[in-house]
C-alpha cells in the first residue's frame, strides 16, 4: 500500500496497523467460537444491561451497578441461591445498553434468546425501565423497578402484572412534602411563600406538576416557579432571582450535577431559606463529601432510617465490597431489598419458574434491609420522600408515619465558610 | 446493459423475499438484530444520498429521526397508522426543506455544525412545548404495532430507498448532483439550478429518517425528548456513511452493517473495556481504509479485473 | 442588571476558555478534533486528583498538567494524525479522516477514564467562597477562572500577533500552501500549533474542574460547545471566539434573568444559527469559497 518513496513514519505505520488488525480479527474469532459451550443446569443464570457510557453512566454508577455486584458477591459467598434442598450458584450475563432505549431493549432479547438466562435485572432509570417493560413482559421475566418514579405506575402495573413499581410515583412524593410543608407552617416555623425550579425533563416536570396544584391548593404563595433546560452550566441567574423574593421554602426538582450546582451557589449568594430542598444526587455521597457542614438542615428527595440496624449493616457491607464507596440514601436501599425479595421469592418457589416467582412477589412478604415489604398492587405502602441531612447522615424525615422518621430540623442553620 | 438491470432487479427482489423471513425465524433477538441492521442502514444510505454527491456533512439526522418519533408519540393513539407515518414524512420534509434553503450560503464545516445547533434547538424546543404547554415530558406510545411489523415496514422503507437511490442517479437531478460535488462554480455555469438541486435532495433524505423515526418509535413504549434526540444517532450514521464510503449508493450498507454488528459483538463480550476496544478497531479501520469500505472494493475489482497476473499485494 | 452582566462574562468567557485551543487546533493544524472534550474532562480528572489525593491546589495542578497535555498532543498529532495530513490529497479529505480517527480516540479516552474512575460524578471545592466584585456576590472560583482566561487570551494573543512564530501560524492558518513558499515549516507550526490547543484545553479543563461537577462521559458536551463558538466566531479566529463566548453566556445570562430559563439554550441556539444565516463564515471569520 505504502509507496517506495513514502517516509519511514508512513511505512511503518501501514504495517504496524496491519499486524495490530490481524491480531485483532484472530482475538474476535477465538472469542467467538468460545460462545457455544453447552452447559449443564448448576447454576442461575442473571443477565442485566446497564449505562456503563453515556448520559445515565453517572446514576447508575452510584445507585445500581455496585448493588448488584455486592448482592451477587454475597449470594454466591454464601453458596448461591436455594433451589429446593441445594444451592446454586449465580452466573451473570451483563451488557452495556449505552443508556439508549434501543439498545437496552435489543440487549434484553438477547439475554433471552440467545444467553437463555433466568432471571434479568433491570436498567437504571425511568425512562430504560419503561422502554424495556414492554418486552419483559411479554416474555413473562418479573421486572422489579427499582430507580424508576413514574405517575403512571399504577396503571402500568395493571397493564404488565410482571412489573414492580418500588420507587413510587411523583404524585405522592409532592403530596408528601406539601403535607410536610404544611405540618411545618401550622407549628410556625415557617411562613408560606415557596420558590420552585425543576429541571426540564420527565423527572422535574412531573413531580412539579403535582406540586404546583398540591402548594396552591394548601394556601401556599408560589413565588417563583421555572424550569430550566438539562446541561444549564451556570444557575446563577435563578438562584439570585428567588433570594431577592426571600422565599421560607426554595424547592428544586434537580439531577445530580445542578442538585450540587444549586446548593453551591445558593452558598455563595447566601440563600438560606428555612427549608431547603434539592433533587435527585442530594442523597448521594458526593454531596457529603463536597459540602460537609454545609449539607446540615438540607432536605432532598428519598431518604432511609439510618438508625436502623439493617440498614447501618447494609452501609457498611455496601462499603467494604466498593472500595469504601457509600451507597446513595434513596433508590440504593430499594434497588438492594428488591434483589432480597427476588432470591426470597425463587427460594420461596424452589425451582426456576418465573410465573410462581411472580406470583410470590404479587403476594408474598420480604424482609429486606429497608424493613418487611409487602407490595399491594405490585407497589409498596410505604416510601421515604423527604430525608434530611442531620450530622452527616441522611435520615427519612417524611411521610412522619414512617417507622424510623426524624425529626425535621427547621429552620436551616445558616451556610458556614467551607 | 436492460438484461443487466433485469438480472440485477430479480436478484434484488429474491433478496427481499428472503429477508422477508426472517421475522420467521421465531428468535426476537435475531429480529432485533435485524431491525437495528436496517435501522441503520437506511439512515446512513439516506444520508449517503445527499452527502455523498454534494459533499455536505450533515449532523442533522438526529432532528429528522426525532421529529419522526415525536409524531408518533403525539398522534400515535389517535390517528390510523398510515395517516400517522403520512404525517411524519410531511413534517419531516417540511422543515427540511425550510433548512436546506436557509443553510445553502453555509459551507464545510460551517454546515456541519450548523446541522449540529439545528437539532440541539429543535429539541429544546420540543421541550420547552412540553414543560410549558402540554405540561407533560415523556409521552407513552401504546400501539398495536408488532415487532415483525416493524422489521417488515423498515425493509420496505430499505429497498424504497435503494430504489430511489438508483433512479435518482440515472435522473438528470443525479447528474447535476455530480457536477455539483466536483465543483460547485463550474455546476453553476453550466446552468445547472444548484439551489433546487440541492434541497431537493436533502429534502427526499430526510424525509426518509424522519420516516425511520417515526417507524421505530412503538418499540419503546416510552418517548422523551433525550430518547428520541439522541445526538449519538447522527455521529453513528454520520461515521458508518464514511466508513463504507459514500460515494456509492451502496458505500454506506458497508459501513453500517459491520459496524452495528462489532458494537454488538464489542459491548457483549467486553461490558467494561467495550469503549476501549471500539476505539482501537475504529482507529485501525481510519488508518487501513483510507477510501471506505467501498474504496476497498472497488480497488479489489480493479486490480483482479485489470491485471490478473498481479497478486493481491499482502 | 450588574449581576446577569457579571454572570453571563463570567459563563462567556468559560465558553471562550473551552473554544479557544480548538479554534487553533481546527483553524490552523486542519484538525476536526471530536475527542476535544475528553481531553478536557481528563485534564478535570488530572486536577481532582491532585487535588483531592495529593492537596495540589489547581492552580498548582495547571502547572503540571498543561505541559504534560502539550507533550501528549504533539505526541498525538506526530503518532496519529501526521499519516493522515500526509495521505489527504485535499481539506476536504483530511476533514473527514480526522472526524473519524478522532471519534475512535473518543473512544479511547473515554474509556481508559470510565476504567480509571468509574462512571459516577466527580466535584470538589476550592476557591467556593463568595467575594464582592463590582458590587455584587459571585463565586471566587468562575471570577479566578474569568481572569486566568483573560490572562491566557491576552497573552496568545500577543503571542500571535507580536512573534515570528505567532506570525508563521497565522500565515498557516490563512494558506498554507503559500506557507510553505515563504519557507515555513508548516508541518512543524501544524504539530506545535495542536499541542498549544490541547494545552490551552488542558487549562480549561483543569478550571472548569473547579466549579462543573464533571463524569467520564460528560465530554461530548463541552467538544460540541466548543465548536459551536469556534463555527460561530468564524474559524481560526481568537477574537472571534472571545466574542462569540461572550455573546452566548450573555445572551444564557440575560434571558436566564429576564424571560425564562427553561429558553436559555434554546435562545443560545437560535443566536448561533441566526448568525450564521447572515454571516456564513462566524462573526469574524474570513468569507472563504
């Protein structure tokens, strides 16, 4: 290819790519013919796709990956899942769906057609547990959703009796934290005039469409009330704006890198309002890590009862097998208890039929790290909506009825130097 | 030379029959697999028709796709199917043709991100509508569309748009698409009416990404702005045009049927290093096949046609 | 009305920041670099690292990672993107090779990122305190970042405008045939002007790091910003780009204040588009072709 009078850079280029290629296709071909090894029944197969790139990489980093790899880890330390009178042990199928619709389906398929596995594990966020509920459905594999919020859970329960809804739906976590709000302001704490900023994606508009009418109709003033678009790289702006209305409540349905964005630059303009509320990512450990003192009085969404033993267990299970890393206090919990309620209803069931294992899961009672679940119209009763930081935990604040609730602290203490 | 196209059209059609089976096999991942290959395949020959012969790299596949399964998620559950699709091409080459005329003084790579900025604000826009006017964002498509049927409804849109492909090169608008893409000065003087030329083509391009959108939206059930606007679908398209090479009507096939099978092979077998890996056979493609996968092939004929004696060159 | 103004310069000249070393990588080394943001999120890496593991202050870092990133770039363009230059028989040619073997350098960064860190969010705090400037409360950290981006624009530059070299790029940026007749070595100012780009990105990244909570894959999104105000500024151009920054983070500022916004990238886009509609070639750019 490379001409005589081509300079050696070019030569040695064109034949290093050529031997490196070669090297390459063989590596394919071998790794293919490995594929159609028959195997006997000694194990469970589980396969899942999940954003390992791209846009969700960075929920389901924190919230599912490191979750299923410690469930597998411990399951299989302890000899693997109870089929009858033995265990056997889990083998995992994984694929990566590039947090794309398409390919999280099409993965899907593949774990069931051509991987034949027996269980699957679903992908991280609303919108992939949707695209794929269609086609576990069908199939008859149970789709326990656990990183899922969606208005619409209820009905999508009805329509695939195969899928739990265990992260609930917007309404009710609007509902919730109104009704907090309103707890609040009858004891006096706080007056009612609430700024409001959501992220202009189905997560933020539809947990401020159910708060919109949820605070208009407790009497609440909604004194600012704006979404701004996915990849705003300065919110400024808006956070100056609703300090010079000097609102009790600021409430943010956020992701992660504006839930950090948020509260930094609210600590820097010094809003402080007596309740301040953040999305998704303020639950994470990340934001302890970067805001320390400062994350004391702060109210996100989700939450867990951190004095309980369980889960004080889990945290540190959780953070032995990654590295030290800390599971996030929302969907981390419930994304590990749905994995509990799947081995308890296979052990339960005793042998690889999906349908019995439905069927327990629609009837049966767990106990799991986040307390015993029983679901009722493959939902749970009860959820954790509202957690606030107190002393370097995120503890359930609300609903109140909830075993475990603290306590809210009200108002903030104030933003101190970092 | 009619005997030729007589052969070649009943070797065609044979295919088509064939792979009209395949939903037949009764594997849903080999049909999925199928419907990704045509996906794709349709879209980068769709972009291949208007950016091979002018040369324009477009980055607008996105914006078309997305419009197409937006359509589906608005009128999806109220419109028939066919007035649906019917819908989509028509919004599809409406504002394709409203772009191709405002973007011609655009050239290189001005055109390139132009097409970029054009996608991005169509989407937010979509989602302004939606948080500020509708009030919902991610929209459900509940319709009784099967999988089969969508593999059938996209291999019709395949051998369509190969079709069209072939009749617009042996047309006077092929033609003068060439001249164009040789030099544009030189086309004008001759006569030749660039503007039309030019969104026409881009025009009968989109219109038939906007149609795959709207085909493939009813797989997923569930559509939201970042679904159905993902920028990633443009690079793909964009990168497996090039590789097959889009000089040819048939380059881009090349490029989309290898590419989408080495993702899937890539991201089964290595979960964890699958980018790395990609990026390395990307990288060794780029360096060993400066003419596309085309150029390959035609560099084959030519030198087995030419110079028998010769050996293939190691 | 101070405090939009002093909000949008201080977004537009990140914008500016981030564009800069593409505007030379593209405008005169011809390089269509897609992996441009992934080098800037490696630089954000780079920093946090120092940082957290090593208490390096940033500024600090900015010491030890923009050589290195010059080093690696001019490595890069020598290795991996010289065979291309050499075998592109035209612009158009080379535009479209290094789209493709910088997309597949995407990938490869990328993924050595997502294997060294994992795929979840990465922030930390420093320089996150408020201070009084004009009047106002900003950030300590975007207003130290706005005057280092002045600082390395001012001094590119004169750096372009006063020396040999700077001259001998910006001959190769407008020709670089009749370049080569004036006996420039144009490959040389080629090789040299990438690594001063991925420099210049370095830099930016190492900043942006300081207040942008970043990820392994949120890199596509700053190599679209950039060249979205490289196009827009008109290629090559370093004013161009200044202005072009500028323009958009005011323009994100102003109606983030005053209209809506959930509009503000909407209007970002529609600005960008609007003037290319009237001036093909950016704002300051040369009308080619």
């Amino acid at each position: 290819m490379a001409p005589v009078d081509a300079p050696w850079e070019e030569k040695m280029m064109t034949f290093l790519t050529r031997r490196t290629a070669l090297l390459a296709a063989a590596t394919c071909a071998a790794t293919l013919g490995l594929t159609a090894i028959a195997e006997a029944q000694t194990s469970i197969k589980i396969g899942y796709a999940i954003s390992r790139t791209g846009p969700n990489t960075g929920g389901a980093a924190v919230t599912t990956i490191p979750n299923y790899e410690l469930w597998v880890k411990e399951v299989n330390a302890a000899g693997g899942i109870k089929l009858g009178d033995k265990r056997v042990p889990i083998e995992v199928v994984q694929y990566d769906d590039r947090s794309n619709a398409e390919e999280a389906v099409r993965a899907l398929e593949r774990l069931i057609n051509q991987d034949k596995v027996d269980f699957i594990l679903p992908p991280w966020g609303t919108g992939l547990n949707l695209a794929v509920g269609p086609t576990l459905n069908r199939e008859g594999y149970p789709h326990l959703a656990a990183t899922a919020v969606t208005d619409r859970a209820p009905e999508l329960a009805k329509r695939w009796p195969n899928s739990f809804w265990l992260l609930g739906t917007s309404a009710d976590a609007a509902k919730s934290l109104v009704e907090l709000l309103n707890k609040l302001r009858d004891e006096k704490k706080i007056g009612d005039t609430v700024a409001m900023v959501s992220i202009a994606d189905g997560f933020g508009i539809d947990l401020s469409s159910a708060a919109r009418p949820a605070l208009t109709n407790a009497k609440f003033k909604l004194a600012y009330d704006k979404s701004y678009p996915i990849g705003t790289q300065d919110l400024a702006p808006i956070v100056n704006e609703i300090k010079a209305l000097n609102p009790d409540v600021f409430i943010a349905f956020s992701y992660p890198p504006d839930t950090l964005a948020l509260t930094e630059q609210s600590r820097i303009a010094g809003l402080n309002p007596k309740v301040f509320y953040t999305g998704v990512g303020t639950a994470f450990p990340l934001y302890k890590q970067k805001f320390g003192k400062n994350t004391e009085g702060v109210m996100g969404i989700g939450g867990w009862s951190g004095d309980s033993p369980a889960i004080k267990d889990y945290l540190a299970r959780h953070k032995a097998a990654a590295n030290g890393a800390e599971p996030d206090r929302w969907a981390s919990a419930v994304t590990y208890a749905s994995l509990q309620m799947l081995q308890q209803a296979i052990e339960r069931v005793g042998k690889i039929d999906r349908a019995a294992v439905i069927m327990d899961l629609q009837t049966g009672t767990f106990d799991t790290v986040i307390g015993k679940v029983k679901l009722e119209n493959n939902m749970p009763t009860r959820y954790w909506w509202v957690g606030q930081w107190q002393d370097g935990e995120f503890y359930g604040i609300a609903p109140a009825k909830n075993e475990g609730a603290r306590a809210a602290i009200v108002p903030k203490p104030a933003w101190v130097a970092p | 030379m009619s005997a030729r196209i007589a052969g070649f059209g009943a070797t065609a059609l044979a295919a088509l029959a064939l792979l009209a089976l395949v939903p037949r096999l009764g594997n849903a991942y080999y049909l999925a697999l199928a419907i990704s290959l045509l996906q794709y395949t349709v879209l980068a020959t769709a972009w291949g028709m208007f950016s091979g012969p002018t040369r324009y790299v477009s980055l607008a596949t996105t914006a078309f796709f997305g419009v197409g399964a937006y359509t589906v998620a608005v009128l999806g559950e109220i419109l028939p199917w066919p007035l649906v699709l019917l819908t989509a091409a028509a919004l599809g080459a409406i504002v394709a043709g409203i772009v191709g005329l405002s973007t011609l003084r655009l050239s290189g790579v001005y055109f390139v991100i132009f097409t970029f900025g054009l996608t991005e604000l169509i989407r937010q826009l979509v989602v302004w509508f939606e948080v500020n006017k509708s009030r919902v964002l991610g929209r459900y498509v509940f319709v009784n569309i099967t999988q089969a049927d969508i593999y059938w409804q996209l291999l019709v849109l395949t051998a369509a748009v190969f079709l069209l492909g072939w009749l617009i090169a042996r047309s006077r608008l092929g033609f003068a698409l060439r001249v164009i893409g040789e030099d544009e000065t030189v086309a004008k003087h001759c006569g030749i009416n660039t503007t039309f030329a030019k969104v026409a083509l881009f025009t009968i391009s989109a219109t038939v990404m906007t149609l795959v959108g709207a085909i493939m939206a009813p797989r997923w059930t569930y559509i939201e702005p970042s679904i159905a606007f993902n920028s990633m679908i443009s690079f793909q398209v964009l990168i497996m045009a090039l590789l097959g090479g889009a000089h040819r009507l048939w380059g881009p096939v090349l490029g989309a049927v290898p590419l989408t099978l080495l993702f899937e092979l890539l991201s089964a077998r290595f979960p964890n290093t699958f980018t790395i890996i990609l990026g390395c056979i990307f990288l060794l493609i780029v360096y060993m096949l400066p003419r596309g996968v085309a150029g390959l092939f035609e560099k084959l004929s030519t030198t087995a046609g030419g110079k028998p004696t010769q050996r293939v060159a190691a | 009305m101070t405090n939009a103004i002093l909000t949008g310069l201080m977004l537009g000249g990140m914008y500016a920041l981030i564009a800069m070393g593409l505007t030379l990588q593209y405008g005169v080394a011809r390089i269509m670099n897609l992996s441009y943001g992934e080098f800037l999120i490696a630089a954000a890496f780079a920093s946090h690292w120092l940082f957290t593991g090593w208490a390096i202050s940033p500024f600090v870092g900015l010491a030890l990672v923009v050589p290195l990133a010059f080093v690696l770039n001019f490595a890069i363009y020598k290795l991996l993107l010289t065979p291309l230059v050499r075998r592109a028989p035209n612009r158009d040619a080379l535009e479209v090779d290094s789209i493709l073997a910088t997309f597949g350098l995407t990938f490869v960064i990328q993924g050595s990122m997502l294997a060294l860190f994992g795929g979840a969010y990465y922030s930390y705090s420093f320089l996150a305190f408020p201070v009084q400037f004009l009047g106002e409360t900003v950030a300590a950290n975007r207003l130290a970042a706005l005057g280092i981006t002045i600082l390395l624009g001012l001094a590119l530059y004169a750096a372009l405008t006063r020396t040999r070299a700077g001259t001998a790029v910006r001959a190769v940026a407008v020709d670089p045939f009749a370049a080569q007749l004036v006996a420039i070595n144009v490959p040389q100012a080629s090789a040299l002007t990438f690594a001063l780009g991925g420099a210049l990105v370095a830099a930016a990244g190492v900043l942006v790091s300081t207040f942008l909570t970043f990820s392994a894959s949120s890199g596509v999104v700053f190599t679209m910003k950039a060249l979205i105000v490289v196009v827009m500024g008109g290629v090559g151009n370093m004013l161009g780009c200044l202005v072009a920054g500028l323009a958009l983070g005011l323009s994100e500022a102003l109606v983030a204040s005053y209209v809506d916004p959930g509009l503000t990238l909407a209007v970002n886009f529609a600005l960008f588009l609007a003037v290319l509609l009237v001036k093909p070639a950016g704002l300051l750019g040369r009308a080619t072709r």
